[in-house]
C-alpha cells in the first residue's frame, strides 16, 4: 500500500486535464486561423516538416512528467518498510517543539573568531540535526525568518522530512533582509496544535542582532501561554564580516568600511529569560544537552502518528523516472523525425488512408 507524507499536494495533479485542456483549445484554434489560407490538405503539403503526431508525444511526455513531479514533492511511501504487524497507527508521548532559524546574511559570518570558520547558519543546521534525533517521540516544526518570518514546515512527528527542509535552508529562502526573531516568536506560537495538556517549547537559533521588533515582550507572551522559549546564539562578540562571495565580505554603503556582525548575548539572555528559557552558546558542547534537559521539564502528552521508517520511503525511485522523463522529453522535437521519413506508415488511396 502506498502512502504520502503530503497528499494534499496531489490536488496539483489538476494541472494535468488543465493543460489538456489549453493543448486542445490551442489545436483547435491553429486549424481555425491555417484554415484562412486555404484547403488544410493543400496546406499540409506546403508544411512538409511538421508532424501530426509528434506534437501529441511531447504533450505526452509533459504532463507524465508534471505528474511525476507531483507525485514526487508528495513523498510517497510504502508500508514495505514498517512491521506487518504494526497498526495503522501507533501512540508516542511527547511534546510540540517549533525551532525559529535565524537566515539572515549576518548567519553567513563565521560562527568563530576566525573569519574562514565554518558559517553560524552551517552549525545552527548541524545543531538541529542533533536536537531532532533526541526528539523521539516530540513533534517538530520549523520557521525561517529575516526580516519577514514563514513556516517552512507545520509541526510533525516526522522528522525525515524535518531534516530534508532543514538541509534545504539558504538566506535567499526570505527576500526581506533583517532579524525580526518577535514576529518569528508569534508565528510560532500560532502554529502549535490547541491541546492544552501538551507541553509546547520554541527554539531560537540566531546571532541576537535584533532589529525589527520587541523579541521581549513576544517572549513574555509566550510564556503567558504556557509556551516555553530557548534561545541558542551563534558568533562571537568579538564579531566577524559577512561574506558576499568571491572573497568580498559585505561594506557600510555610507562609510565604505566593512560590516562586522558580532553576537548579542544580552538580548538572546533576555529573550530566554522573559520565555521562561534558557540561553546557551552554540559553541559549547554542552549546548544540546542543556536545551533538551530543560525541555523535558515539560509535561508529555499522548498522540497517536503513523510509523514510517526511512526504507518506505519511495521519493528515489520517483525522482529518477522523472528525470528519466526529463531526458527523453529534452531530445523529442515536434517535427518529423528525419530518418522516419523513409517509412511509409500509411498508403494513400481513393477516399482516404489506410
């Protein structure tokens, strides 16, 4: 039995009879206008290259490969991976975690004193990875922000998929440069499911440079709601430039002097403690642990998912009958194919083909 990770993106699959539809609407409307010129089988004659079929091989091809696609971006899987004997369904207990990841371009400066260290956006990625494998049995949810904050993924139990968005994240992912961690505050807020009883905690991964808005006083109004806010900051306060490719680091268009961005550990402090959080170093190796210690200080409610495990997955397979597609789409022309030519499918005779 085949299953999707997200099957309310099948409904893309509407574009296939969509664009049948336009392709039919488009034949119909060239033999309209050719036939102003004259008899279509005098025309034809004068056309000598152009295919009746091979137009409906490429329309083909397209909408196999706008189908694949979709269902490719749905993540089918097969219960091929699970236990036979395991329900539909299996009950965990855990807690609602949504992780707010700073992109702006300050994430691109180096996490360390050296300006070649390994960037802060590199190991807030490698942070998480680490947090999501001690999530077991907690539902997770990630929330990308600038200058503008978007859900990248609703909270979930499947941490699979946490982890593909994860490796996908680029600052270019938020066109509006900035560091608004208040307004990722309150869509994180909003994203958690309305049990009560079920403990709920946001995670900050950033460098502390607000400047867009009050992280504070959104801090403290999750906590009024009982949601728990950990902060973990990235850089140093020594600060380090923002690289901008080719060995060029980001300058102060009014001074001309370069831009150096250096870690706000009293705001991350402040946020953390209005949050009712904890503040700790990404570069410590303790910080892990101590973020999933205060998170288990949470209360743990039941919830019921559906096991999967990584060899159900189908997404590989998918995606090379697409790019199979791809290719054989790429060297289909709509035109008579020239060593065709030769044959004769079809003999002509008094009263039409035959």
């Amino acid at each position: 039995m085949i299953t999707f990770a997200y099957p309310y993106l099948l409904y893309l699959l509407l574009l296939v009879p969509a664009i049948l539809v336009l392709f039919l609407w488009a034949r119909y409307n060239r033999r309209k206008k050719l036939s102003r010129y004259g008899r279509p089988d005098v025309i034809t004659g004068l056309m000598p290259e152009v295919s009746i079929y091979m137009p409906w091989v490429k329309l083909s091809l397209s909408l196999l490969i706008i189908a694949t696609l979709v269902i490719m971006i749905a993540r089918p899987r097969a219960n091929g991976g699970i236990d036979a004997d395991s329900a539909e369904t299996e009950t965990s207990k855990g807690i609602e975690v949504m992780v707010c990841l700073d992109v702006s371009n300050s994430m691109l400066a180096s996490s360390t004193d050296d300006d070649h260290g390994i960037n802060r956006l590199q190991r807030a990625k490698h942070i998480l990875e680490k947090l999501i494998d001690k999530m077991t049995n907690d539902k997770v949810g990630l929330i990308v922000f600038a200058g503008d904050a978007y859900t990248q993924l609703p909270i979930t139990s499947d941490h699979i998929s946490a982890k593909m968005f994860l490796n996908g994240i680029t600052p270019d992912m938020v066109p509006t440069q900035g560091t608004a961690i208040g307004s990722a505050l309150e869509m994180a807020m909003n994203s958690f499911t309305p049990t009560d009883d079920m403990g709920k905690a946001i995670i900050v991964i950033t460098d502390g440079e607000n400047f867009e808005d009050n992280a504070v006083d959104a801090a403290k109004r999750a906590a009024s709601a009982g949601i728990q806010v950990n902060v973990i900051g990235l850089g140093t306060t020594r600060g380090a430039r923002i690289p901008i490719g080719n060995g060029h680091y980001m300058i102060n268009p009014m001074t001309g002097e370069e831009i150096k961005t250096r870690h706000d550990e009293t705001t991350a402090n402040q946020i953390a403690q209005a949050g009712k959080g904890i503040y700790v170093n990404g570069g410590s190796n303790s910080a892990i642990t101590a973020v999933d210690a205060k998170m288990d200080e949470l209360a743990q409610s039941e919830f019921e998912r559906k096991p999967y495990s990584p060899q159900s997955e189908q997404f590989p397979i998918v995606a090379f009958i697409a790019l199979l597609l791809l290719l054989i789409d790429s060297i289909t022309v709509t035109r008579k194919i020239s060593w065709l030519k030769k044959y004769r499918f079809f003999t002509k005779e008094e009263g039409g083909y035959k």
